[in-house]
C-alpha cells in the first residue's frame, strides 16, 4: 500500500486514473481536506492537498513509484510505501489479481 499527496482533486484523479488504467494499482481512495506544513527550499510552506491510498503489490512498488515521479507535478512528490500487515484474504487475493493484469 502507499500514499501519495496532490496538490488538489484534478491532479489526484488524473493520478489514481493512470494508476488504475496501467494496472500499477488495483484501487486508489482519494481523501481531500488535507492540510500539509512542511519546510521547502529553507521556507515553510502550507498548502491544502489531497491523499492518495494507493493499494498496489510489493511487486508493482518499483514501476508505481517510477511512474509517480515523471507524472507528478511536484519537483519531490510524496511517495512512501507501506507494508500490509493482514487483510481480508479474498480482498488481498483482489489486490494481486488486479495488478497481475498488466503482466499477462
């Protein structure tokens, strides 16, 4: 799974649309009202953004990632995996399935 913030709803739906049509992810949950304070280039910054919850396989992460980064906006977009621990076996199974498409 992983997360990967926009800078409003247009970019996050273009995203999470080419994440799903390329098969890099099986779903992409979009969660606006997001308020990021961070340090860039030396000045703090605080923007309004919206969140991707992207689920996608360990072995999708490389292309995902890679495909994130030359379609993102941001010069250093966020993108940060995270392991899934457990889930509902059939909606894993989904998961797998859905991305193993783009292979076939």
């Amino acid at each position: 799974m992983g997360f990967v913030t926009a800078p409003s709803m247009a970019v996050a739906r273009q995203l999470a649309h080419g994440l799903v049509e390329g098969r890099l992810a099986a779903c992409v949950n979009l969660v606006p009202g997001l308020e990021s304070i961070y340090v860039w280039q030396g000045k703090l910054a605080q923007e309004p953004e919206v969140l991707l919850i992207i689920k996608t396989t360990q072995g999708c992460w490389p292309a995902l990632q890679d495909w994130v980064a030359q379609n993102h906006p941001y010069e250093v977009p966020e993108v940060i995996q995270v392991p899934i621990q457990a889930g509902l076996p059939a909606y894993l199974t989904w998961v797998q399935t859905s991305v193993e498409l783009a292979k076939a």
